[in-house]
C-alpha cells in the first residue's frame, strides 16, 4: 500500500510515498525515483520524533508532560538541560493516538469523512476537504464549481481563526494581557462566524462528496463580507500596537529560529517554511485560487512565524470578500444549487490521493475504496512535520522562551498522532 507523507521542497506535482519498504518519490499518478530521508521518522510516528539523547556532567531529562501547564494536550517533550538551557528535544505523542486511520475501514465514504473531522478539531475542516478530494480523485467525481467556491470559504475561515489562536497563544505567554484579551474576542466572533453562516463553530460537518451540506444564501454572503471585514479591521489595529511592544517583539525576536535547510530537512511545510523565505504554498498550484499573494518572512524566528500568519490573515479576508462576491453574483443570476450524487458514483471502486493548505501546512489523504467503502486510508498531517522542526528549533533555547517557540509553530498532538 502506497502512503504519502510528505511533499518535495518546491514541485507540488511530487509528493514522498511510503510503500512499506522504503520511501519513494512519487505522484498521484506514479512513482518513479527512489528518496530515502524520512523512513525513519515515519516509522516512528506513532511514538514520537527526534530519537536523540545528550549525555554529560549534570545533564538530565525534564520531562515536560503529558498533563501539566503550558502543554495543551496530553503529549510530553523530553528536554534535555543541565539546568536552563535546552540542549536536545524528544516529542512523545502517542497519548493522543486513537488509530482513527483503521477505524475508518469498511465506513462509507461519506461516514468516513465525519471520522477525519475527529483528528484535530482546529483542522476540522482541512482534513475533511482533503479526504474528499482524495475519494473524488478515486472515484473520478468531477466537483462543480459552486462546491469549489464555497470549499475556499471554509478554508480561509478555518485558516483566519487559527492563525489568530496561535498569535492570541503568544501574547498569553507574553503577559500581553490587554491583546490577548481582544484577541480572544476576535477569535470568539469567527467562532461564532463560522456557526451562524455554515452551521458550525469549528466548521465540522459541511463538507460531503462533491457538494457542501450547508448551503448559503445571498444575504448570508453579504452577512459574511460585513463581519469578516470589521474583524479583520480589529486585528490590523491590534497588530500595529503589538509590532509596537518593544517586550512583545524581545521576546519572539531570535527564539526558536529555523533556518530553511533544516526546515526543508524536517518536512515543514506552511507558515513555518515561509517564515525561513520559502515560497511554498500549495493555493499558488490550486487552479481554484487566483493571484494569491504568498506571504514570507527570513528570519525563521518565531517573530517570523507570527508574521506571517497576521499577513495571511490580512490575504484570507480578501480571498473570502472575493468569493463571497463571486457566489453572490452566481445567486443573484439564478444558478441552480449543486444536488447530491447517485447511490451508483458513490459505490464505486478506486483509490486516489486529495491535498490541501491547511492553517499549519500541506494536509494530504491516500484513500483505497471497494465498492463504496474504505479498505485503507492513510493522512499525512503538518503537525507531524511540525514537531520535527520544533525539536530542532528549540536547541539552543531556554525554557522560559518554550511557549514562545512550541506555540509560533501551530502544531498539535492530535493532528499528528491521529
């Protein structure tokens, strides 16, 4: 069985596959160049990643972990100090694994996408958009172009309300207690955004094969550019005063950095490779996408990581402005809704591959199915790249800048523990 895991730096057209044996250079089409880095990594996904130990006079393991403050779901990090500085970083998060991959076999194809909305509630929404473009692609199900439209809807939302948790996390860890205040409120409205136009606070349950469950009428497209733009409004505000924080800036300022070697060595994709000068994002090769300004940063330091998500914030709510006129257009012209598929597409036989830019990176599925149902499933999630470039990020630095540092990258135990 073929399993994607990651993509190779640059060229959307290849992803790395894991056939069992070996990793290979591949495509949904075909594989076709051997490419060994990250076996390793992958066979130890489900118990941690970095496998490393520094030994010497006085060094030690702190074991940071799995339920205590600062760590937000049950995993544990193995820091290795002699007292405050870090010198070598294990992540262990099997805690979180609940093998929903297998529970997935012999499931509907539509039952099976409400089990990838269980992986990580944040990502809710991604991993159901790339599992159904990973069955549309095996089931050969051509998506009609209303479906498209609202799909980037949800996922810039779901992008929007993450990027704005992850800085919201570090003005928490930073005492900013006036702009982490205002960011939860503004985190809370596109909570509450999310549940008034698609039915959902963490947009669960709207994706299906081909069409989106919860359709959207006209005054709900005007409803939803009105709202995103006063809160997008609010965060340009807010962000101005933070860049002006010079203890704000100190503390994120060269903490944590990555440079884009050892990014690209780790996997990373998404705001934590763009933060090193890396332009990858997988919406610059998405026909659906049009003229999408790809957000960058050099430093590679959590400052960096921060900026780049508040730009891409500011390029969300222009994507979703856009659309939101583009569908209202469609509306308005008398263009039908899309209707469910037969009982005969849906119980059909293939296998197939679906991707998408998820908040934290490329989020890929590889699906088998016979006769309707799942016989394999297999996700490759950005946190599990993610957490192999905090290891290397966070070398070098002392505890008290940990939450600055595991927080800027957005990864969670959840998504890749699975």
């Amino acid at each position: 069985m073929i399993q994607p895991i990651g993509i190779l730096n640059g060229n959307r057209n290849r992803i790395l596959v894991h056939d069992g044996n070996q990793v290979l250079l591949g495509s949904a089409e075909n594989i076709d160049v051997v490419f060994e880095p990250l076996l390793d990594a992958i066979e130890r996904r489900d118990s941690g990643i970095g496998g490393q130990e520094v030994f010497g006079n006085g060094v030690f393991d702190f074991r940071y972990g799995p339920v205590t403050g600062g760590v937000m779901e049950s995993g544990v990090y193995h820091l290795y100090t002699y007292g405050e500085r870090i010198l070598c970083v294990n992540i262990d998060w099997s805690y979180k694994h609940r093998d929903i991959e297998k529970s997935m076999i012999a499931l509907s194809v539509e039952d099976a996408i409400m089990r990838t909305e269980d992986i990580c509630g944040n990502f809710a929404f991604s991993h159901s958009l790339a599992f159904s473009r990973a069955v549309e692609s095996a089931l050969g199900i051509e998506v009609p172009m209303q479906t498209k439209k609202l799909r980037i809807l949800g996922l810039e939302l779901e992008r929007i309300y993450n990027h704005i948790y992850v800085i919201m996390q570090l003005a928490s860890a930073a005492a900013q207690k006036v702009m982490g205040s205002h960011l939860y409120s503004i985190y809370e409205d596109l909570l509450r955004l999310n549940k008034d136009i698609f039915g959902s606070r963490f947009l669960r349950g709207i994706n299906g094969i081909s069409i989106i469950k919860k359709p959207i009428d006209v005054d709900g497209l005007v409803q939803l550019g009105q709202r995103i733009k006063d809160i997008s409004s609010r965060f340009d505000y807010l962000y101005e005063r933070a860049l002006e924080s010079k203890n704000f800036m100190d503390r994120l300022h060269n903490t944590a950095k990555l440079d884009s070697a050892k990014a690209i060595a780790a996997g990373a994709t998404g705001p934590t490779l763009r933060a090193t000068g890396v332009r990858e994002d997988f919406r610059l090769h998405d026909p659906d996408y049009d003229g999408l300004r790809c957000a960058t940063s050099q430093m590679g330091d959590s400052l960096a990581r921060m900026e780049v998500r508040a730009e891409e914030i500011f390029e969300s709510t222009e994507i979703i402005l856009d659309i939101s006129s583009e569908l209202k257009g469609l509306k308005e012209s008398g263009v039908g809704s899309v209707t469910n598929l037969s009982t005969d597409v849906l119980n059909g036989t293939g296998s197939g591959i679906g991707y998408c830019e998820s908040p934290t990176g490329l989020l890929a599925y590889y699906v088998e199915i016979e006769e309707g149902k799942i016989s394999y499933a297999y996700a490759a999630t950005p946190s599990l790249f993610g957490f192999k470039a905090i290891t290397e990020a966070l070398v070098g630095n002392i505890f008290t800048d940990f939450p600055f540092a595991v927080d800027s990258f957005g990864a969670f135990f959840a998504d890749a523990a699975r």
